[in-house]
C-alpha cells in the first residue's frame, strides 16, 4: 500500500482542530454580522503580531535548505495588515496597538521555532497561509457586506493576494514542497504535532477575543 503524502498527512492530522476554530465563537459571531466593526478591527490587529512573527522568521530562514523553498514574498502579508489597520484605526494605530496574551504565546512560539525548528517554522507557516489563501476569502466577503469596505480595498487588503493569480495551482505547488521536506518518519510526526499546536494556539487568540467582545444579550 501506497503511504500517505505528507502533505495530505497534515491535511488529515489538522482537520479536527480546523473545525475547531471555524466554530469558534467570535469568528460565527463575525461571519455572523453580529459583532460591530471594532471587533473585526481587534481581530486584524492580533494577526499584526502573528504575521510580524512569522515574517521576521522568513528573513532569518530564507537560505535554509529545509524551510526556505516556503518563503514566498508573494505571500507576505504584514505590509497589507498594516495598510488595513491605516484604514479601520487611523494613522496613529501603532501607538495604540497591543497584543492579547494568547496573540503573544501564538507569535512566540513562531518565533521560537523559526529560531530552533525550521520544520517546526513550516508547520506554522502551512497554517496560517495555506488557511488564509482558502477560509478567508468568506471573511473578507462578509466584511465588505457588513461594515462596507471597498471590494478587495482597504480594510480586506489581508485577505487579497495580489501576486497569486492562480491559488488553486499555488496550493498544488506548495503540496508538492510539503511532500518534498526532508525529515525522516519521527520528524514527520513531530512537524504534524506543530500544525495541531498552531491551531490550537489560533484557537486560543479567538477565545481571547470571544472575551473581549462577548455578545451582550
């Protein structure tokens, strides 16, 4: 019997936790248009950080045998995250922004690992993009329904990614790298181990905001 592609093995391994976050609370709450503009604007400041993290790493491991072939600047994300905060805080945001004490675990552990792990860096790395490249596009779309952001504008600039005509094709070629990463069967598990510590750490940074914008009866 064939065994499984490592990709279609992460694929698998993270699909429980997957659901988990699609059913989290302030996210159906968001999708849901029941949470004002403000919560949106709280969420995209999270991802701020997450994407610094995630970024600075990809400088550091540009030239690693193992995790460079994923950094792809088509995919960056924090110049578009800063454009959307400009857009949803004023200019003056960055003295005001600040991070979630779960925003700060998740963002740390990135860096940890971009530090130490570079398979560990493409668990994260595989989650979050591959995640924003497919599930946000419904987020945008409700953003620009609810609070009227230009389509594809400021505001939803996240979500957009301008360099990547063809996603479908982009994701093929990704899977094909994840398949390629060199490791042997234990490292195999542990990166898997990664993909579900992201998603749990993701899931962590909702419920923080699920706190911090309960819906009031």
């Amino acid at each position: 019997m064939e065994s499984e592609s490592f990709s279609t093995l992460l694929r698998t391994a993270s699909r429980e936790q997957h659901e988990e976050v699609r059913g989290s609370s302030f996210i159906g709450d968001l999708l849901g248009r029941k949470l004002g503009v403000e919560a949106f604007a709280r969420y995209t400041e999270q991802l701020w950080f997450v994407y610094g993290a995630l970024e600075a790493g990809a400088r550091h491991l540009a030239a690693d045998p193992v995790a460079g072939p994923f950094v792809r600047p088509e995919l960056f994300r924090r110049a578009a995250l800063e454009r959307d905060l400009e857009h949803l805080r004023g200019p003056g945001w960055r003295r005001t922004a600040g991070a979630l004490p779960a925003t700060l675990e998740y963002a740390e552990r990135i860096s940890v690992c971009a530090r130490t792990w570079p398979a560990g860096y493409v668990a994260h790395h595989y989650t979050r993009y591959m995640g924003d490249l497919s599930g946000g596009q419904i987020i945008r779309d409700t953003a620009e329904r609810t609070w009227g952001f230009p389509k594809k504008g400021d505001g939803v600039r996240f979500y957009v990614f301008e360099e990547i005509p063809n996603p479908a094709a982009f994701k093929r070629a990704y899977c094909e790298l994840l398949d390629a990463l060199p490791g042997d069967e234990l490292e195999r598990q542990r990166t898997v181990a990664e993909c579900k510590r992201a998603y749990a750490l993701n899931n962590g940074m909702f419920e923080a905001l699920g706190e911090e914008f309960p819906l009031t009866a």
